[in-house]
C-alpha cells in the first residue's frame, strides 16, 4: 500500500472535527479515510508542539533552525579553509 501524506491544512481540520466531539474518532477517520493510529500520531503531535506542529516539507521547526544555521556555517568555514590551504600551497611553490 502506498505512503499517503497528508497536508498541513488537512491535519488541523480532522482535528478540529475531532475536538468538536459531534462524531466519535473512528467515525471521523472512516469517513476520511485515514487510519486511526495516524489520527492518533497527529494528536500526539498537536498536543506537543501546538501550532508549530506540522510545518511541512522545505519548512524547518522552530527547534531545529539554530542547528541548520550552525550547519551552513560549518560548510562555509571548511570551504574558506580549503580556500586558504590551496591559496598557502601555491604561495610556498613561487619562492
């Protein structure tokens, strides 16, 4: 069976169909055709990070930005230094 994915949008909706309380979960996930235990994950969810939850592909947690920034600026510090090792090597051949 194929992986479904699911966006944003339509996550907070079958959660907020959810919270209403009119339909039981099991009703609200046959009617929407999703798995119970995925509604149950998206709950999970939903309760640990509110309304960053689901930021989706290409958009980075709000935990996560520092550790991407300090990543980028890793792989600019190592190619300065390449820069500078290729820069002393032909600088040391001329004399």
């Amino acid at each position: 069976m194929a992986l479904r994915k699911y966006d944003r949008e339509f996550k907070l909706k079958a959660l907020a169909l959810l919270e209403k309380g009119d339909e039981t979960q099991a009703s609200i996930c046959r009617n929407l055709g999703i798995p119970e235990s995925t509604m149950d994950g998206w709950k999970k969810i939903f309760k640990e990070e509110g309304d960053t939850a689901f930021p989706g592909s290409g958009n980075i947690k709000a935990s996560n930005i520092n550790y991407y920034e300090i990543q980028k600026e890793l792989e600019n510090v190592k190619q300065e230094r390449d820069i500078l090792k290729k820069a002393l090597a032909i600088f040391s051949r001329q004399r």
